[in-house]
C-alpha cells in the first residue's frame, strides 16, 4: 500500500530518461505515491519550468520543495524530504 504521510509527489519525467525509470521504481519500492507528469508535452514542460526554473529530466516536487538531476544526486535528498529512514 502506498503512505500518505508525507506532501503530494510530482515527478516530471520524458519516456527515454533512464534516471526517470530508476527514480519511479525507487518511488515504488518505498511505497511512496506519486503522480507522472510528461515533459515531451509542451504544457507540461512549460509549467515545469515555471514551477522550478529548470529544464532537466527527472525533476521531483514533493509539497513545496524540488529537486532535479540524476536519481542518484536526488535519492538521498528525497529519502529526507519523504521522511524514509535508511532509505538513502
């Protein structure tokens, strides 16, 4: 069952992003719920970039904050965010 305990998760991802596909299995595997936005739609890329100011895949919003660059710069910043011990 996926936790509620912890602000809503958007990820911003395109279909070829490698560290997108490793991110979403690591979102999963924690339990945590998140929804998928496509970066490869132009409404959704622009509200990316307003949002962060960035233009990368995959970006990660959890409540107010965010967080881009490879899932491997991002996992252990997310796993504190998210509240996940000994998840980095």
């Amino acid at each position: 069952m996926a936790s509620t305990s912890h602000p809503p998760v958007i990820v911003y991802t395109t279909p070829t992003c490698p560290d997108c596909h490793t991110l979403k299995a690591w979102l999963g595997s924690q339990g945590i719920a998140f929804e998928e936005r496509d970066l490869t739609l132009r409404e959704v890329m622009e509200e990316a970039k307003a949002r962060t100011g960035v233009r990368v895949a995959p970006i990660t919003v959890v409540g107010d904050a965010f967080f881009y660059g490879t899932f491997l710069k991002q996992k252990p910043l997310l796993a504190a965010a998210l509240g996940l011990s000994g998840a980095a």
